[in-house]
C-alpha cells in the first residue's frame, strides 16, 4: 500500500483518502476536511509535503470525533507512524495549537480538576490579550495566576516550559507591563 504515498499528480492527489473513503474507512465529512488541509498546508508551505495527506486523514478523523488511530493509517499507508510524527510535531508547534490544547493535558498532569481547568481558561483568555506567547507557556503562566499556591518549579516540569520565562511574564503580566507583539 506505500505505492498510495508517492508523489501524485493532480488526478491522483487524493489517492489514499479517497480510497479510505470509498471503504468507508472514512466519512464524507472527514474527506472533506483532508482535502481542505492539505490544501491550506500547502498554501502554508508546510514541510513534508508528502505526508500531508496521511496527516491530514488522521486529524480530520480526530476533529470529527471519527475513531482513526495514527497505527492503523500506518497500516494502511505502509508508513512509518515517525514520519506522521514530523508533520504533527511541526503543526503542533506552529499551526495547530492554542493554549486551551494544552491546558486538560497540564491540569491532568498537576492533578488540577475539571473546574480548576475552567477557572483557568478565563485567565487564559485574559493572558491572550496582552501576550504573544507559545500556546503552552500561556497555559503555564495561567495555570501560575489562577493557582499562586502551587510552586511554579512543578508547573514548569509539567508544562515542559522553564520556570524564568513563567516568572517573566507572570511579574510582567501581574505588573501590567506586558504587551502584545
């Protein structure tokens, strides 16, 4: 099944999620979405190009709430689920994500409850308007604002973000010295 991952022309763009689809591996809705994305990534000038297409099939599936594991695209790709990596680890980082991504995943890691996470997402929302920040020290430095009592050491462990730059814009926000970049 790898032959579906070579570089295709534009009759064949959508070879392997066509296929799925015509399976009913996927849904309409979800073959839809692969091809409004990769076309946007492109535009984006994404890299790994040849896996947008895998990439995008798995993330339309997500966001559709479609169940599509990342091991079974690789299954039916023939491709090594690391080269999905690439591309999620890129989009994430650049593209994908927001600080309320980030935020289940932090408060489950510093066993904060749903309605902590919920005190929280306003503050994100607060910090969004004065910060251009990464999405995952704006969950950190909320995180901080809402729950001064948990030491920010811990917070920066569990958000994979550093203590000085939560400190910097926590005294900077708390301050009202920030300004939006």
């Amino acid at each position: 099944m790898a032959e579906n991952i070579k570089k295709s022309s534009n009759n064949e763009k959508y070879e392997l999620s066509d296929e799925l689809f015509s399976k009913d591996i996927i849904s309409l809705n979800v073959l839809k979405d692969v091809k409004n994305f990769v076309e946007q990534w492109k535009t984006e000038k994404i890299p790994y190009k040849h896996f947008h297409e895998i990439y995008a099939i798995y993330y339309a599936s997500k966001i559709n709430n479609f169940p599509l594991t990342l091991k079974e695209l690789s299954y039916f790709s023939g491709i090594s689920i690391k080269n999905f990596c690439k591309v999620e680890k890129y989009l994430k980082k650049n593209i994908l994500s927001s600080p309320f991504d980030f935020l289940e995943k932090h408060c489950k890691l510093l066993n904060l409850t749903f309605s902590d996470e919920k005190l929280v997402k306003t503050k994100i929302e607060e910090i969004e308007k004065v910060f251009s920040a990464s999405p995952s020290i704006i969950s950190a430095v909320a995180i901080s604002l809402v729950f001064m009592q948990i030491d920010r050491k811990l917070i920066a462990r569990a958000t994979g973000s550093s203590t000085s730059a939560i400190n910097k814009m926590v005294n900077e926000y708390t301050r009202g010295s920030a300004k939006k970049v």
